[in-house]
C-alpha cells in the first residue's frame, strides 16, 4: 500500500480514529495489528520473513539476556574470592559465548536478506566473469519482501545492543514484533533504536491536540514535497533516462541538478510522512535528516543525510570493525612497519572503505551502488588529508573563509559534487555513468538546453512550479533550523490553519496527477 | 591525563581540550579521529576500548575519556 494512495488515506483515518478510541492497553496490540494488516497489503507471502526475523531475534536476545544475567549472578556471588584478572578473564569468557549467539541471528538474517537481495547480482557476475554464454547460470527470481533491509537492520540494532548491555531484552514476543514491523517506518525507516522506541511504542497515549495537529501538518507537508515536487521531476527524469545517451552534455548536468531535488523531495517527504504519523499517534522517531544540502563537506553531508543509516553503519560496523583485535594487530604492525604517520591510518582507512562498500551493497544489488559507495568514501579519506592544508588555507585567511560568501561557495561545491556522485543511481550502468559524465565536458550542448528543457515532459508552469516548491521547502528549511514552523505557528491558529488549507488545495490543485499518472513508488521503498 | 591531553592535542592542536566538553557533539572529533583516537589510547595505556564504549558521552570531553579509562582499567 503506497503512502501516495487513497487506501492509505483511508487505513490511516482507521487506525487514528481506533487508536484514540480503544482503552489505552489495547493500544500497542491495535499498533501491532494495523502493522501487520499494511505488510499483509504487499502479499501474504512476506509475511514468513518478517516472523522469521522477529522469532529469531526474540530467541536470541532472550538467550543473550539468560546468559547475562548468569554472569551478574556468578560474580556477584564470587566477587569478593576473585582476583581482578580472575573477574577479567571469566567475563572475557562469558562475553564470548554471548557473542557466539548472536552471531547465529546476525548470520541467519543478514544471511536470508543476501540470498533474497544478492543471488541474483552474484550469479549475473558469476555468468558473465566465466562466460558461461547460453550455459549460464539461471538468475533465479526471489521474492524480496517490501522494507526488508529496513527491518532487518533495525531488528539487528536490536539484538546488538542487547549484545552490549545498551538495551532491554523484550520478554513479549508480540511487543518485539511490533518493534520489528511499526507500519509507518516499515518501508523507508528511519531506522530507529530500541532503546528510542520501544518503551513509546508500548506506553498508552492519551489524544494530545498539539501532537496530533503538529503531526498531520508533517503529513500534509510530506505530500506537498512529494506529490508536487518529487513526482513532478520524476516526469523530466524518465525522458532524460529511457534513452540516456540522447541527453548528454548539458543534459547530464541538467539531470543531476533534478535528481537532487526529486530524491530529497521524495526521501525527506517519506520521511516526513513517517515521522508525521507517529507523531499523530503520540510517537517520536528519530529525525533522519538536518538540512543536508546546507553541509559544507562531504563528512557534514552524511552527517545530515540519512542520519539513521549513518550511524548504523558507523556503530555497528565502523566502530567494531576498527578496533576488533585483528584490526588493532594490524595497526602495531603497519606502525612498525610503515612508520607511525602511515601506519596509524591503516584500520582507519580499511574500515572506512569496507563500510561504504557495505553502505554502497545495502542501497542495492549492483555495481553502480558499489562504485557510488567508493566514491564517497574516496572524497571523504581524500578530504581527511588534505585538512591540513584546509586548515593553513583558513589560518592565512580568516577573513574569507568565515565569510558567508565562502559558507555558501562550499556548500554549493558539497551539493554538485554529492549530486554528481548520486547520479550513479539513475544510470545505473558504471560504464555509461561515466561516459556521460565525460560528455559534460566534451559535448558542449548548452545553448540547445534552452529550447530542449520543455521537451522533457515539463513545460514552463511545471518548472516554476518546481522552482517555487524548491523555494518555499528552502524558506521553511531555514525557519525551521532554531525552531519549528509548526511551533512559531502554534500560537497564531488562524495563520497556522490558513497555511495548511493552502498547502491541502496546493497538493490537491498541483500534486503531479496528470492523464496516465500513476502516483510513484518511493525511491528508498527499492532499497 | 597529561598523556591523554597530549594525544588529544596531537589529534588537533588547535583544540583546548582541558576545557572542551562538546568535542564530539560539536563536531570536533568525527569517527575518523575517534578510531584515531581509541588506536592511541589502548597503547599507550595498555587498555582496550571496546565499540560499545565508543559512545558520545564517553568521548565528549578528556575528563570523560580518563574516566573511561580508568573503569575499564579497573574491569
């Protein structure tokens, strides 16, 4: 069920309204059933691999919390007779054993979203690398349940942080699987913390007439940015991408200006859709995005984009990967070996790029996703170390560089070079990504784009749409950077109610639902 | 915590870190300094600092970074 259909509409006015209406400890069950009713609408069949996944991970968090408490109880018991390296060594052992079990669920689930996402791309590569011809292996056609790289990380954040002492173990199996399956953030994240949601989710919420305001106007204002302005790009995007070798030069540099505004009009008014309905229902997600095309830099980009895929992959991979025991052998040596300046960037650098190799893999089965990942992750270790000079460069000249010409001049220069990279995921064909990329340079077709821009399925009243949507979004984006908008409103109800009438006839007056408009999926729906 | 004040300054000299309490909120340690960081100290105070430690108020200022030091010294 897409958030852009009416039935959406519909099951949303359902569940507010059952909601508010059922006493307050049925609520998380209501929460629970409307989940599962709005994964059932992607087909039944999905349904095996979400329970796997809850069963699985309510089996092992138990088991880890069993184990847990065995080892407070034994040295609580024995503390006073054992000596401090005694106390080390049986908590080394215990932490073991606790690690073993969770690397089964780790190994299980990550291992069923590979074969689900990945069997296909490595057999594709296996046929082509060995040229197997017509005796290649069959690409088999797997199912891939609707938000299952959502779900799965954050149910493995989960059992992680049971793992590390951060989180509660849920002793309901039911509870956890409405962690596991909370409608709103099923499909786009973001990827919430158990230690975040979990208690909000199973708390009663009385009807709290700010909240709910404040949340449908996140809703409403979610549409606005995908149903006026994402799905309005999206338009000019398919022109541009069904013959992509037509649109070269000028066109490419076209087309990645419009993919960034169609990507962060779609993503952050998912996300906005998301985060607007649990707020409606008294729910507060982590906000997965802080003004990102303001970032002057790379590093400040993906701090701001994203936010909750970020620092998953930062705190369970980044950080483990590069102070594991290996990693730190390794960084003795190459110290030793290669002197203490080169030697010290050795795990950092290889965990750098085995997370953005990850990073690139989980966005989506294919090399264009992996070359984007590396790509970032070339900017940012090239970024690292050129900071020296950054820095002598804003020594010598302060005046400049605290200039807000200069803020401005690098965040424009972060936006194109993010933008360029990102273009990868249209393409999707490395090799044709960077021919057109090339054709920026050698076809100069600049003065043709002029009359050519209209003949993209858009015509003068769409762009100045798109341009005012830009506008306000940025306006808002500003305003909202200290407080708000919906704060600074709440006190004046009639501009506040005003507003959001406009905004309700503008989604409906101007969303893009032209003859043989079929309202799109999300980008990240695919991811 | 003179050497952890010296490894931090190392990091970035421009940096008061006797004072700083935000480092990594505002910024000022990014993932890359801190497994910089965590590298330095496990050898230069035979200790190890697991990931799950590697959490902002543990990395937010030196006093909290000694005091992490020292309870995993005494683990």
């Amino acid at each position: 069920m897409l958030f852009t259909s009416y039935g959406f509409i519909a099951f949303l006015a359902l569940v507010f309204l059952a909601y508010y209406l059922v006493p307050k400890r049925w609520q998380w069950g209501l929460l629970l059933a409307a989940s599962y009713a709005f994964y059932c609408f992607a087909g039944w069949e999905c349904l095996i691999f979400i329970l796997v996944t809850t069963l699985s991970a309510y089996g092992i968090a138990r088991a880890m919390g069993y184990a847990a408490a065995k080892e407070e109880a034994y040295l609580a018991l024995h503390r006073e007779e054992m000596e401090k390296d005694a106390r080390k060594k049986y908590r080394a052992a215990e932490k073991k054993k606790r690690f073993r079990i969770l690397l089964a669920g780790l190994v299980l689930n990550f291992g069923v979203l590979a074969v689900l996402k990945y069997t296909g791309f490595v057999v594709f590569n296996l046929n082509s690398w060995f040229s197997f011809g017509e005796n290649g292996l069959a690409i088999p056609d797997l199912l891939l349940p609707m938000g299952i790289s959502f779900y799965t990380f954050q149910t493995m954040g989960y059992l992680i942080d049971v793992y590390r002492g951060k989180t509660t173990v849920e002793k309901n199996p039911a509870r956890l699987a409405l962690f596991v399956s909370f409608f709103p953030q099923l499909v786009q994240g973001p990827i919430s913390r158990h230690s975040d949601l979990a208690s909000q989710l199973y708390t009663p919420h009385s009807f709290d007439r700010r909240g709910f305001t404040f949340g449908v106007q996140r809703i409403l204002w979610g549409y606005f940015k995908k149903l006026v302005i994402a799905d309005r790009v999206l338009i000019a995007m398919r022109t541009l991408l069904d013959e992509p070798e037509q649109y070269r030069g000028a066109y490419v540099a076209l087309l990645i200006l419009l993919y960034s505004i169609q990507i962060y009009a779609d993503f952050t008014g998912g996300i906005d859709i998301t985060i607007g309905v649990a707020e409606a229902l008294g729910i507060r997600l982590t906000e997965n995005f802080e003004r990102p095309f303001s970032s002057r830099s790379t590093k400040e980009y993906w701090r701001r984009w994203h936010i909750t895929m970020g620092t998953w992959f930062t705190d369970y991979v980044f950080y483990p990967v590069s102070v594991c025991k290996p990693m730190m052998k390794l960084s003795k040596w190459s110290r030793k070996t290669l002197g203490n300046n080169v030697g010290k960037r050795v795990p950092v650098y290889l965990a750098t790029v085995l997370t953005w190799f990850l990073t690139g893999l989980w966005h989506g089965a294919g090399w264009n996703f992996i070359v984007w990942g590396l790509l970032n992750c070339l900017v940012i270790l090239i970024s690292q170390e050129l900071e020296p000079i950054y820095a002598r460069f804003h020594g010598r000249f302060p005046r400049l560089t605290s200039s807000w010409g200069y803020g401005k001049f690098m965040a424009i220069r972060t936006f194109l070079l993010m933008g360029l990279i990102r273009s990868l995921d249209c393409y999707r064909d490395v090799g044709t990504t960077f021919r057109l990329w090339g054709s920026m340079v050698t076809t100069w077709n600049w003065g043709e784009l002029g009359e050519g821009i209209f003949s993209l399925g858009l015509n003068a009243v769409d762009f100045l749409i798109v341009l005012g949507g830009c506008g306000v979004v940025a306006i808002v984006s500003s305003l909202s950077a200290k407080r708000s908008v919906r704060e600074r409103l709440y006190d004046r109800p009639v501009l506040s109610w005003t507003l959001c009438g406009v905004l309700f006839l503008t989604i409906l007056l101007l969303g893009a639902y032209g003859i043989g408009y079929d309202a799109s999926q999300f980008i990240y729906n695919q991811f | 915590m003179e050497r952890l004040l010296a490894i931090l300054s190392d990091l970035h000299p421009d940096v008061d870190f006797a004072t700083a309490e935000d480092l990594v909120d505002d910024g000022i340690l990014d993932s890359l300094d801190i497994v910089t960081l965590v590298t330095e100290i496990n050898g230069e105070f035979d200790v190890t600092i697991p990931a799950e430690e590697i959490v902002p108020e543990n990395f937010n200022s030196a006093a909290a970074l000694m005091a992490l030091i020292e309870k995993l010294d005494e683990e």
